[in-house]
C-alpha cells in the first residue's frame, strides 16, 4: 500500500488527460432526443442512433448481404443482439453493419466470433442473447456515426418512455432500407405476465403501446432499445419475440440487458483485444516499485480492491489514497 498524497495527484491528472483525449462517450447522439415521438414508427435521422448495428447473412457464392437483425455496439470490438439472430449460422457467414441510417451506405465489418448465451432455448426463447465480435475494431466517437451504447445500473429504473429502432418492417409485408424508431411503453412485469401468462420468463421484460400500433417486428429482432437516462442512451433490452405486430393485447418482448450484465461483462471484459479498460477510460497510475492502480470508469467492478471514490466536475479523485496492485473500477 502507498499511503502519500503526492500520489492521489497524480492519479487525478492521469484520469483528466484519459478523458480529455477520449474521442468517445457511451449513449450520446448529436440529434436532439427531447421530442422523439417499425410498426407506428418514424424513419430515424443521421448520427440519431449511432450504437445501432445491423447484422447481415453473407453468401460468398454470390458475395450478396441479406439483413438478418439488428444490434447494439457495446466497445470498439463487441454488439450484443438476440441468440436466435445468429443461430445455425457461423461466424464466418454474418457481417456487421454500422454508421448509417441507410442499408446501403453501411460501413460493413467482418467478425471474429459470436458467442451465444449457453442456456438459450429457441422454443421459449429464454436466455435470448448473444454477443459478436468484429475483426478490425470499429471507430467511435462522440456525436459521430459510430458510438457504442451505455450498460444500465442495477439500481435503475427502466419503467416508463423508452425508444426501440430497426430495420425491419414498417408496414407488414414491407421491408425498409433506413432505419425506424418508435416510441413505446416499458410495462411492469404482472402486465407482462397477464398477456403472455407462463411464456414470460425471467430475464424478459416487454412494451409496447396502450393504444396499438407501435412495436418492433419481425426483422428488428436483435435491436435495441434504450432509455434516456440524464442524456444518454442506456440499453434496457433487445427485441426478442412477441404476438404479432403492434397489437396492443400483445406488448413485444425484450431480453432484459439488467438480467444479463454479468454475463456480457464475463466475455467483453475478459479479452484483451477488445481493449476494455482504455474505451471505458482508465488511468493506470504507478507506485513505488511494481505497485499500481488502474481507475475505471464502469459500473461494475472486476476482482480486486475498489478505494473510495467521488466525482467532481467529471474528474475522479480518490479520497482515501489507498492503491492496490489490482485492477480497479469505480463509480
């Protein structure tokens, strides 16, 4: 342990020069959310989304893409989408799309791998996440094309007005080139229950429209939807499965990204290449001899000891001066 105040300066310095060069921050957008108002829905505006992706299926006969689904950026490296967007299909197969409204102007990425939730079952569609991963890292910036997508607290609430986009249908038996928003209602489990009784299960939650007319469809499965949250963009769930489309009787069904932050953070965080730690933004400080701290700024913390830590001004200080050899995570 280091018990010196010269250190804690250090550490603050480190932390502004991290942020200050960061080109990104998760969930913000350069479009004005305040009057957002694809079933029911609007075709979204340039850099409005930027954390939707879109995967396509490749055939490298004819070297043709056809849609698949969507998904949510997470880091320069890693989407999550729906585990039935990427069944039965390898890797090899599926494309990534991102930094355009429009299909057809889409940056398209090559993946790695894709990594299914292991207790996922099709027929009930329990456990329906996965996450992708791209080859090249994709460049995110702040207010750009590309952003990823801020991870949701436990303790948040993520009742009321959220946002679900796609490209799929519009209008059913159409199929739209740019990509839809729609406004919808995040309901309380037992209205969840009361309209689908035993077939929703934990780690699912559901919204949709009083009135009808609004939801995501058959070709958004994958995609996200968000809450703002003091102006970012925080991903509550993806599109999973449903009764038909906007039917008010019938809310559509999303996995609930709460349930399953541990297990995204188990593989996104654990790989090197991803790069987790810098995207987040982190200072490593350094003690004397081989001791050291790693500040990061994420939710939830990795194995290791976490000092007590205050925000101010969007800079990170620690109060206690205590540094340990581990990985640390803060705030």
């Amino acid at each position: 342990m280091i018990l010196v105040i010269k250190w804690q300066f250090q550490v603050i310095i480190l932390m502004h020069h991290v942020f200050s060069e960061s080109k990104a921050e998760c969930g913000l957008s350069l479009v004005d959310q305040t009057n957002l108002r694809i079933i029911g829905g609007r075709t979204a505006e340039e850099k409005e989304f930027p954390w939707h992706a879109a995967l396509f299926r490749y055939n490298p006969r004819t070297k043709e893409r056809t849609y698949q689904c969507g998904a949510a950026i997470l880091n320069e490296y890693w989407v999550v989408t729906a585990a039935h967007c990427i069944s039965r299909v390898k890797s090899s197969l599926l494309r990534l799309g991102v930094g355009s409204i429009d299909l057809n102007k889409i940056k398209v990425f090559d993946l790695e791998k894709s990594l299914r939730h292991k207790k996922y079952i099709p027929a009930t569609y329990e456990n329906d996440i996965a996450i992708v991963k791209t080859v090249k890292p994709m460049k995110l910036s702040m207010y750009g094309h590309v952003n990823n997508v801020c991870l949701p607290k436990k303790s948040e609430n993520i009742f009321g007005t959220a946002t679900v986009t796609g490209f799929g249908v519009k209008q059913l038996r159409t199929n739209p080139e740019e990509l839809m928003s729609v406004e919808v209602e995040v309901y309380q489990n037992s209205i969840c229950k009361k309209a689908y009784g035993k077939k929703f299960r934990k780690g699912m939650i559901c919204a949709g429209s009083e009135r009808g007319g609004e939801d995501a469809c058959q070709g958004d499965s994958g995609g996200p939807l968000i809450k703002r949250i003091d102006g970012r963009a925080i991903l509550i769930g993806i599109v999973s499965w449903g009764v038909g489309c906007g039917r008010k009787e019938y809310p559509g069904v999303y996995t609930d990204i709460k349930h399953y932050l541990r297990w995204i953070q188990r593989f996104v965080n654990t790989s090197r290449s991803a790069k987790i730690h810098e995207e987040e933004g982190c200072a490593k400080a350094m003690g004397k001899g081989n001791s050291f701290a790693i500040i990061c700024l994420y939710d939830h913390p990795e194995k290791g000891f976490t000092p007590n830590v205050s925000k101010r001004h969007n800079v990170y200080e620690i109060i206690n001066t205590q540094v340990a050899t581990h990985y640390l995570a803060c705030c």
